[in-house]
C-alpha cells in the first residue's frame, strides 16, 4: 500500500491545490456559540469561489485523469453503457397503451416510448425524444403522465440536470408537441405533478409562484395546484388548491380511471407526513385526512373508493377503504391488516388488490381480493425486487422486477387466464453475473439493533481479510435500498471487490418504526448501523480497514461525512456524491428547509444539540489523519447547495494529517444526479471507480469476457 500512497500524494505535489483563505466568523445558537472559517464558500456566484471551485476542479481532473488503469475503465465502462441492448423503465398504463421511458445507448437522455401492446416491441412508438431538442444531452424529462385516453402525454421537461421543469404536451400518435406551455410547474423543491380530466381536453398541474407574486427567497415554495383548458392562455388558468398549505407542501395528483376525481396526496416536506384531498365532479375540494392521520399513500380504485396505506398503530402498514361518495375517515373500513412484511407498494384492480411487500430490502408480491381475502400470488425470486404495480385491463397487472444480477423486465400477470409473462420491456444484462453470488447478513448495531446487509461477491472469494470491498448507504426520508441491477456494479466484481448494500434505519425497510428510529434526534441511529456494517465486513474477513471503501450519495453523502469523521480508522477511502455536510445551515437553501421534518432544525434546542453532534463539516478535527475522500458534486443542483462540498473539501484538505487525498470534482453540466446525460454519467463513473480502485491497491485489469 505505500506505493499506492506515495503516487497519489504525488500527484497531489505535482497540482498545487488553491490557497483556501480562513475567514472566520461566529453564530450564536440559543446561546451556543459556533465558529467556522469557510462560510465566505457558501456564495457559488462570487468570483473568488468561481475561481477557487474551478482551481480545485483542474487538480481534481489532473490526478484522476492520471490514475492508473482509468483508460481500461473508460473504455469498459463505456462499452457496458453503450454497447447493451436498449432498457425500460418508469412504466405507465392507460386503457388500449403502455408508456415507459427508454434508455437507448446510442443516446444522451431517456426518451418517452408508447407501446400498444407491453408484450410486442414492434408496436413501441416515440412520442417525445430530448435527444432531439438539444442533441449534447442537456434536456431531459423529468417525470411524465398521459392522458386517461392515451391520446395525449403531458411532459415536463428541464436543462442541465436542474429538474426544474414546464409542462409541454405531446400527441402519442405523431409525437407533435401542442402549443400548451407552462413554466415552473417542477422544481427540486416540491418536485411537481400532472392529472388529466376525462375528456382529455385539460390538466390540473403544480405551480410555484411567478416572479413578483412572492418574495424572490419563496419562490421555490408555496406550490399550488392550478388547471389548464388546452387550448387556452396560461393567464386563464384557474387556481384550485394550496393556499391554505404549509409553506413546504409538496404536491402528488392523480385522476380517477374516468377522469371525474381528483386526489392529491400532499407531503408536509420530506419527513414522511401526508394530507389527502379529493376533487369531486361537480368541483371543490375535501380533505379527506390529516397529517395527524398517519395515511401515506393513496390510488383510486374502480370500485368507488379511495384505497390508502395507513401507518396509523400499524408502522408496517394497513389498507383501508373510503368511499367516493362520502370521503371521510369516519367511512374507512380496513380491508388488509398490518402483516409481517412492509406494505411498500399497492394497486387495485377489477377485483384484486396487488400489494408489494418488503422484508428488510427485498420485496415480493401478494394477492388480496377487494374484501382483504389472501389469494394466490406468483413466486418471487431471492434478494430480488417489485416495483411500478400497474393495472390493465380487467385485473391484469404490469408490474416491474429485477435484483442485483438480473436487470429490470416488466411482466404481465393476468389471473383471468393463470398466467405470468415476461414483456418485451426487457434486456439481457450486458456483464456476465454468472460469477457473481449474493448473500444477505447481518449484523448489531451499537444498541443492539439487527442490521441487514446484501454482499456481492465473487463465487468462491476466499473470506480472509484481504477483499478490497466497498460498502453503499443511504438511510433516510423512509427511502428503501431495495436489490437493484446496475451494470456497473460487475466492475467490481471482476476487479475482485465485495460490494455489500446497507439496509439501515431512517429507511422504510422495515416499516415507519425504522424510519423514525433514524430521523430527527435519532439520526445517529443510522450512522451507528453503517459503522457496524463496515465491522462486520472487517470481523466476517471480507476485507480489512485498509482495503474498504465507503460510497454514498445525497442524505447517503450526510453518512458518508459522519462515518469518515466519526470512524476515520475505519476506511481507506470515501467516494461522496453531492451530499450534505454542514448541518446547520442546510435549512437555509430552499430544499434544505423541505428536509427539516426529516433532519430537525437548529431554531429547536433539542434538535439543534443533535445536528451540531454529528454534523460532518463542524467535527472535522485538525491532525486526524482522515481516509483518502472524492467529493463529487453539480453545479445545477437544486436539492443540495453545491457550496456543503465546497465547505467539507476546504475543511477536510485544511485539517487532515494523513497526506491522502481530498478531491472536489465539480460537473457544469449536471445537478443532482437526475438528467446527467450519458457522457458525463460515463466520466463520473471512470472517475469514481479508478478512484477507489487505486486508493484500494487493485490493478485494473480489462474483463476476462467481452461485454455482451
């Protein structure tokens, strides 16, 4: 390992990082007094950071470019990407059509297909392609709905992964856009969201204020839900709900099967607390249920009602039915009772209702009939995934799988004829898994708690300590790790790397109790689980403290500055993708106030103790010698303020004694992640991965087999 530190330190010589000035300046908490030197970074558009950002991103392109082995990984990345048959995903079903987006790997940017039929790819038409409108991949759809005839698609669409996005609106027939346009009506705030009437002739859509409605620091906030007549200006648009919402409201719409009702599932920001209103036919809204009330999710049935989760003295999760005509919790009637598995997704048809249900990660489904009565359900494969439960005709589903060696294909189940069918929205996987085992352990937190983990790892890896081996976290807003498909993911692989995923707390993966036991003052439940997880890697002689790894992205780039500063002896080497660090003035940018149900904020004194406990960027310590660290981040990012990277790197190249790297890669041309185009997604990956591969001492090799 010293040849490995002794390059990369001169690489780091040989790209003088830029002089970081220390400006300090004090904050008064309630008292607490706390002091930091580089708030004067948090100004992305003041020149001195430009060019500091820009100086830090000249080296950080300087020593990852000069990495050995990133010529081999580049180019098998880029094959694996690109030479691969074209994938679905994000499917969508209306009578007589079924939308998804499509990945072409000759293309930049997903582009919106319509099939007549999900099992016959020769019917698959484009309705609208943002390769077209902006070929070098800067525009890209941000989330779509169709019509309730499939006539018509409403898509929103934004530029440089901002995800702020209008509505445009798109003929399925012939891909011809309409005249209708309306700006702002997503944003990385609130998000936004689309719902048809039945004739298909308008849309009700999300709205943020215009320039001179509210003060410029709200205009990401106070989303409203407004209709649209096509056909019509904007500035006859008419105001429907939202006024009287929190500041954070965030706002999901859907239409009834014919159109008549409307339902708005509203979120009090991200800490997992919803309200419901429905729209009745002859107009006005009633809400249906508080955020006190514990429902979370919401679809209108064919049966008259509306069917919701409830995790109301069920944190696993409960169905009940409200009926249309008087939609009331004093009508609820529960249909499913909380199981031993987690309700994560559900869908009513004709006469069944299809439930996904997860046990720590993976998921399965099950069966019911309308009145709760458990049916047949179709067997689900080990360590392996359901999602996109959507109805068809009669009581046939469309429904999504996949796990981590096999990836995403819908399939069709159709009770009426006993059949399940795999659909022509399907891909062979472009690396070979047939090498590859996955095993699911686990192991106890710091009190006591049992964590689970998946491990990929090769067939016949030699469990003595020596695996260079990566562990991946998340552990927030009730968002589960479920097994995924990544193509990349046979990288490791084939380099001899274990890659272990964390089902930690502040996940839903057991149910809102493991949400809750990693939110607000227990946030530091979720950094113990990911510590214990890297301990049983260690312990279990998959690897050693010298050869793992840790990666994490947004809230999984919070853990990944708590672990690295809380456990420094613990890793070689952190890959952290536009995450959070400085936690008490997250809340200050317009998405960082979204998060303060999840995170807390520092105006309560509880609340405030524990941010400053943990808070990555304030328990960086002069002359710890901290692991190797690549923070990557957007310059478009409008969920994280590009400036927590800024503040971490400065602090983390300022304080650390171990002479490793701290890089900053900063992308101009992406945001959160969401609408990177395919090129900078295949240099994001080069570099991460040539990364942590040479901070673990493995000599890139190419593959053993080709890609396809």
């Amino acid at each position: 390992m010293t040849s490995v530190l002794t390059l990369t330190a001169a690489l780091i010589a040989a790209q003088a990082l830029p002089r970081t000035p220390k400006k300090p300046v004090e904050t008064d908490y309630a008292g607490s007094k706390v002091s930091e030197s580089y708030r004067w970074l948090e100004n992305g558009s003041d020149p001195a950071v430009k060019r500091w950002s820009e100086a830090q991103n000249r080296v950080a392109r300087e020593v990852l470019a000069r990495l050995p082995g990133r010529d081999i990984l580049h180019q098998r990345i880029s094959d694996l990407l690109t030479k691969r048959e074209p994938g679905y995903t994000a499917a969508q079903t209306v009578p007589g059509h079924v939308f998804a987006m499509k990945f072409d790997p000759a293309r930049q940017q997903q582009m919106l297909v319509e099939f007549v039929s999900p099992g016959d790819r020769a019917s698959e038409r484009l309705v609208a392609d943002p390769n077209e409108m902006e070929p070098k991949g800067r525009v890209s759809i941000d989330f779509y709905v169709p019509s309730l005839d499939g006539q018509l698609v409403a898509v929103a669409l934004s530029k440089d992964g901002s995800e702020s996005g209008g509505l445009h609106i798109f003929e399925t027939a012939t891909g011809r856009e309409l005249p209708d346009r309306i700006e702002r009506v997503q944003a990385p705030t609130a998000g936004g969201s689309f719902a048809w009437t039945g004739s298909g002739d308008g849309i009700y859509y999300t709205r943020y204020p215009r320039q001179g409605e509210r003060p410029e620091a709200d205009l990401g906030f106070y989303q409203q839900v407004w209709f649209h007549k096509l056909g019509t200006s904007e500035s006859a648009d008419v105001y429907e709900l939202g006024k009287d919402l929190p500041r954070i409201a965030e706002i999901l719409l859907e239409s009834s099967e014919d159109g008549r009702y409307v339902l708005a599932n509203v979120l009090n920001g991200d800490g997992g607390e919803h309200a419901f209103y429905l729209r009745a036919p002859a107009g006005g809204w009633t809400r249906i249920s508080g955020f006190a009330d514990r429902l979370v999710a919401g679809r209108i049935g064919r049966d008259g009602a509306v069917w919701l989760k409830s995790i109301q003295g069920a944190p696993r999760g409960k169905i009940v039915r409200v009926p249309l005509e008087t939609p009331s919790l004093a009508q609820a009637r529960t249909v499913i009772e909380e199981q031993a598995g987690v309700i994560d997704e559900f869908e009513p048809a004709a006469s069944r209702l299809y439930v996904a249900e997860m046990v720590g990660g993976p998921s399965r489904i099950r069966v019911f009939d309308l009145a709760g009565k458990e049916l047949a359900s179709p067997a689900a494969a080990p360590v392996s995934s359901v999602f996109d439960l959507r109805r068809m005709e009669g009581d046939a589903l469309l429904f999504g799988s996949t796990s981590y060696t096999e990836p995403p294909a819908y399939f069709r189940l159709d009770p009426a004829q006993g059949k399940l069918l795999r659909t022509a929205l399907a891909r062979k996987p472009s690396a070979d898994f047939s090498d590859t085992e996955v095993v699911r352990e686990e192991c106890t937190s710091r009190d006591g708690t049992k964590v689970p983990l998946s491990i990929l790892r090769r067939k016949g890896t030699r469990l003595d300590g020596k695996n260079p081996a990566v562990l991946y976290g998340y552990g927030g807003y009730g968002v589960n790790l479920i097994p995924w498909y990544s193509d990349l993911n046979h990288l490791w692989i084939e380099n001899g790397v274990v890659y272990a995923v964390a089902n930690l707390r502040g996940g839903a993966e057991f149910g809102d109790e493991w949400h809750q036991a990693g939110r607000l003052t227990r946030k530091q439940n979720v950094f113990d689980d990911f510590a214990a997880c890297a301990r049983h890697l260690i312990e279990a002689k998959y690897t050693s403290p010298e050869r793992l790894a840790i990666e994490g992205a947004s809230n999984g780039g919070l853990l990944m500055g708590a672990a690295l500063t809380q456990h420094p002896e613990l890793f070689r080497a952190v890959v952290s993708w536009v995450g959070i660090y400085d936690m008490l003035r997250v809340e200050l940018s317009p998405n960082g106030t979204f998060n303060v149900t999840e995170f807390g904020t520092v105006k309560d004194p509880e609340q405030f103790r524990a941010l400053r406990a943990y808070s990555p960027y304030h328990n960086v310590k002069d002359g710890v010698a901290y692991p190797s660290v690549l923070l990557v981040s957007g310059e478009n990012d409008g969920r994280v303020d590009p400036m927590q990277s800024r503040k971490m790197a400065a602090r983390l190249q300022a304080a650390s004694s171990s002479k490793r790297p701290v890089l900053l890669r900063t992308s101009s041309t992406a945001g959160h992640g969401f609408g990177t185009s395919l090129d900078e997604k295949i240099e994001q990956a080069t570099d991460t991965r040539a990364f942590t591969l040479h901070e673990l001492g493995v000599t890139v090799q190419p593959p053993r087999k080709p890609s396809l």
